[in-house]
C-alpha cells in the first residue's frame, strides 16, 4: 500500500506526529521491530546516550568504522535543514525516494501502533539499515536512556557520554535523577563504556551495572600517539577515546583488526557541524567575520565551551546566542556573559515554538546584551562590533544559521 507518494508527504505527515510530543514506553517500538523482524538485526548495534558529546562520539566512531571498511549507519538528532540527516550511512544522506519507499514498508506494518515522530524514526532507521546492509548502526538516543526507543532492539554496546542538567522536565531536576534514567539503557552482560562523570552520575551507573550485570568500563584507553582529534576543544578528547574504546569492542564483534593508521586518521578527518565549528572568510554586510559555531544549550556544554575557547586562541568581539525557554538561564546567563567582554546578541528564533523570549533571556544574561529580530539581524549587529564573532546555543540557532549558509552543513574542517 502506497501511504505517502513523495518526501514532501512524507515530511508533512511526520510534522504532524509532533516532533516533542512524548508518550514514554518501549511497548509500540518492541512491537513494531517484533512485526518487522528486526528486534534482533543482523547488524551490530551501539548505543549513544548522555546529556553532552553523544553527536560527536558517534562521528569518531562512524569515522572509525569508515576507515577500516566498516559499512556504518548512523542515526542521530536533531537534524538541521531536513530530516534525512537523521539516518545516513557514513556521513552520506539517503535519497529522498528511498526514504519514501522504506517508510511505506514500516507503514504497512505499524500504521496502527500509533508510533510517535521518533519512535517511527527510530524504526525507519532500523528497516534502512538492514535493506543497505550495513555492518554496524550507531543509535544516538533521542531522550534519556530507559524508554528510548533504541532500547526496544538488541544492542551490542552501551556508550554513556558526560552527564549533566538538562530537560529536567522530563528526566528529574537532579544529576542522580538524570543519570538514574540514563542508566536505565543498560542491560545485562552489556558492555558499557562510560566516559568520566561527576560523582552523582558516577554512583549512579556503577549501582545500576551492578545490579542489572553490566559489564561497565570506565578506563577510557589513550588516544593513538601523535593523533590529533578533529574535533576542536579539550572535551573532544574524552569523546574520541570513549569512541576509540566502543570501536575497540564493536572491531571485535566485525572481526575487524585495529589499525593505528587508519585509526590516527578516522579521529583526525572526522566532522560534525556545529560543534566548535570555525569558519573564517565570510562577509556579514561587507564586514569580514571569523565565525566559531557551537551547539552549547546547557550548563555542562557552557562549561566545556568556556574551557575550550582559549585553548582555540578564540577570543570573541561578540556573541549570538538564544535558546528554548525550558532551559536553566539562571545559570547559563553568568556563563554566557563571561565569554566575551563584547556585546551579546540575543535574536528571536521563529523556528520554535518552545522558544524563550529574547527579551527574558536578555535579562538573565545583563551587561552588554541586546535583542534582534531574528538571526540574520544579530550577526549583522555582532559583525559590527569586531571581526571574532561566537554562535552558540541552542540547535535550531544554528540551524537558521545552515539555513542562511547551507555550505557550511557539511564541510571538511578548516585548519
């Protein structure tokens, strides 16, 4: 049965699911992947969860998989300009007529489940990955750990990313509590890998492995001698060992040997955009501006972002930053305010409709701040004021930014 005809249809019937509408449990997941006999893939599976770093883990070790000749697919979130980000192989995107002809097949199976936006994701990406028969998927969790819908298939490995304060709302509004439903991914003889965590999170995955037999491992390995991450920032290098240890276990399960080689240069060409991301050479009303661009929306992202700009010898004349009204401005307006003694823009993002008012997250930020109507107007205002200029916050900031230049979405990473 043909239920959507085009990619446009397709787009428009999931815009209605409700991208943040949430209806917590594995049961419509377990029963769509039992119908479509994928609950238990031909294909080795690792899972990606945590509050920071998930995105950029999964690039290492896509990179990884790539360079010793491991057919990798890779699902993650959000997207920028469109949805067939979200599932690609490598870093290569499906094509449009693809995506529809592999969601009529899940739709034929599962109409009547009920699947929401990501639970349907989720599932479209298994079925794309077992019709191009890729050795490996790296599955970047949506939401938490214990009812993301990736837990409904069998998983070979567990990587658990730095843990902080985020969406609070649904996870709980402390660490213990985040780090409890996160911890809910494990399963028994898993191997789980987690990168350092604050102490809260720390007790928390060490009690939940040991009462649930996971196989928790918490001695990243070093990073290949002379190796140099693409990825810029301190925090990168905690990513590119929590992915150099996942490949260490996923290599095995492919039968795979380990090259120093091509491991130095998967880690050193690996890309994702918007995380540190430099751009010079571009002109913002015939101001020459030296951009750096960063997905930083919570305090733990704040902090490593704080950390990691005079590493990069990065000192901005001015700010762009906005994000969604559900996150903790009381601690993120000091941060904000203490990476530039330059002025900061807030714009209006029309692109959300959980988007906090500028003017309320001017406040919390104090000092040189102002608002925009919109981005386009605050790189204008932040051009003005220096030729360094800092992108950061939320991912539907940056991704009007991938709107105004979709060249930079996918780039190799300038020296």
């Amino acid at each position: 049965m043909s239920h959507f005809t085009s990619f446009e249809q397709l787009q428009h019937w999931l815009d209605k699911r409700g991208l943040f509408h949430m209806d917590l449990g594995l049961e419509r997941t377990d029963k769509a992947l039992d119908r479509l006999g994928l609950r238990n893939p031909n294909f080795a599976v690792a899972h990606m969860v945590g509050t920071n770093g998930k995105g950029s883990t999964t690039t290492f070790l896509a990179s990884l998989c790539a360079e010793h000749g491991a057919k990798a697919g890779v699902y993650t979130s959000p997207h920028f300009i469109t949805i067939r980000e979200r599932i690609r192989i490598g870093r290569d995107m499906l094509p449009p007529t693809f995506w529809v002809e592999q969601a009529n097949l899940v739709m034929d199976t599962t109409e009547d489940l009920g699947l929401t936006y990501f639970e349907f994701l989720t599932v479209l990406a298994v079925q794309m990955f077992a019709t191009t028969g890729v050795d490996a998927a790296i599955m970047e969790a949506g939401l938490g750990g214990t009812y993301d819908a990736v837990c409904s298939m069998r998983r070979d490995l567990l990587c658990l990313t730095p843990i902080g304060l985020d969406h609070q709302a649904v996870l709980g509004n402390t660490i213990t509590e985040i780090a409890t439903d996160k911890a809910g991914a494990m399963r028994k003889d898993m191997p789980v890998f987690s990168a350092p965590q604050v102490d809260e999170a720390a007790a928390v995955i060490s009690q939940r492995a040991a009462t649930c037999g996971a196989r928790l491992h918490t001695d990243l390995p070093p990073l290949p001698a002379h190796s140099s991450p693409s990825l810029a920032g301190p925090h990168q290098q905690t990513n590119a060992r929590l992915a150099l240890a996942a490949w260490n276990e996923l290599s095995r399960r492919l039968h795979i040997a380990p090259d120093t080689t091509k491991e130095i240069r998967a880690l050193g060409t690996a890309f994702i955009p918007g995380r540190l991301q430099h751009i010079s050479g571009l002109h913002i009303s015939n101001n020459p501006v030296d951009l750096l661009i960063d997905g930083a929306h919570n305090p733990h992202a704040l902090y490593a972002l704080q950390k990691a700009l005079p590493a990069m010898n990065f000192h901005p004349d001015a700010i762009v930053f906005a994000c969604l009204k559900d996150k903790d401005m009381q601690t993120m307006g000091p941060l904000v305010r203490s990476l530039t003694h330059g002025p900061i823009i807030v714009p209006y993002m029309d692109a959300h409709e959980r988007t906090a008012d500028p003017e309320v997250t001017a406040r919390h930020i104090g000092g040189q701040v102002q608002t925009a109507p919109g981005l386009a107007r605050a790189l204008e205002k932040a051009a003005q004021s220096g030729g360094k200029v800092l992108v950061c916050g939320s991912l539907y900031l940056l991704s009007e930014f991938y709107r105004l230049w979709p060249d930079q979405l996918d780039t190799t990473p300038q020296e």
